[in-house]
C-alpha cells in the first residue's frame, strides 16, 4: 500500500538487513546499545526458516530505504486466548511526528484482526514519553499495574530444571 511518498509491506527476508538496522537504532534511543546480540542469520531462521515465530511490516520511502518497522508474534492468554505481541514499532528518527508510526500500528491492528487476535499487547518504557503519548493517543491503555519477568541468556543457562521438566520439556517431533 502507498501512501504519498511511502509504502507500508509485509516485510520479506532481504529486508532484514535494514531491519536489524533500525532494531540497533532503537536500541541506541532506549539507551540500550550494548543489548541486541540477535544476528541476521538468527532472524533468517526464526522468520522465515522451516517453522517462522515473527512477522513484520516495513515501511519504505522513495528511495526503497526501510525507515520504519513493526515487528510482531501470536502470543497466547490463559484469559483471553489468542493474541498479537507488538514486540518493536520504530520509526527512523528523521521520519517521526509526520503519522507513519500511526500507519505501522494500523497494520499491526489489521493483522491482529485478520488472524483472529482478540488483544494486541506491547510494551512502552515508563521514561519513553514520546511513545506513551502515541499510544494513548490512539486509545490504548497504558497499564501501570504489572511488572515484567525476564531471564536472560546466561539465567537460562545456569537455572537448575527439575529433571522432570526437562523431560516434558523435551520434543517430540512438531511444534507445541
């Protein structure tokens, strides 16, 4: 879809570059630089290898340049059921305040829709006071009530599994 100077896609593997560079990007907004350590070859396999776990939308200009991303999965809720996880919209520094962030959410909003989601989650930082207004300008809620839980790599590594749950854990040949 193109809107004036811009197309809004569904993102394809050999965007994936320019992708991982606006990932970096945002990372150095949110004053975290040092914290991606996911690579080209990783996202080539967890998005388009033999059993792909994201999806995204890019947006380019003129130029064919991709100045903006919306990276999501299907997430599950014991509550709720199926829903999307917007894990990172982002717009290139130069190209804010002008509604493309607006148009990466709308298709966001519209896959959820398509693919039968009933709730479309993020995350926002509580400093990101850019973001937060975006968000609640387009209705969202922005709850204030719930705190995140994250083991890292090396936690994941060094956690001692009960060997019972290593078993259940183990594959059994397809998917969940």
């Amino acid at each position: 879809m193109a809107t004036d100077n811009y197309t809004i896609r569904r993102g394809v593997e050999a965007d994936l570059p320019q992708v991982l560079g606006l990932i970096h990007e945002l990372a150095l907004y949110e004053r975290a630089p040092e914290a991606v350590t996911n690579t080209l070859a990783a996202m080539q396999r967890d998005g388009f290898g033999p059993a792909p776990i994201f999806g995204f939308f890019v947006l380019e200009n003129e130029a064919a340049e991709i100045i903006g991303l919306a990276l999501f999965y299907t997430a599950y809720s014991t509550w709720k059921g199926r829903m999307l996880y917007l894990e990172d919209l982002v717009v290139t520094e130069s190209a804010r305040r002008g509604g493309l962030g607006r148009l990466l959410f709308d298709a966001v909003v519209a896959e959820a829709r398509a693919t039968g989601a009933v709730r479309l989650k993020w995350q926002v930082l509580n400093w990101n006071e850019p973001a937060i207004g975006f968000y609640q300008k387009l209705g969202a809620t922005i709850e204030q009530d719930w705190f995140n839980g994250n083991l890292d790599e090396s936690q994941l590594a060094s956690y001692a599994v009960a060997p019972a749950a290593a078993e259940a854990a183990r594959p059994v040949g397809r998917g969940f």
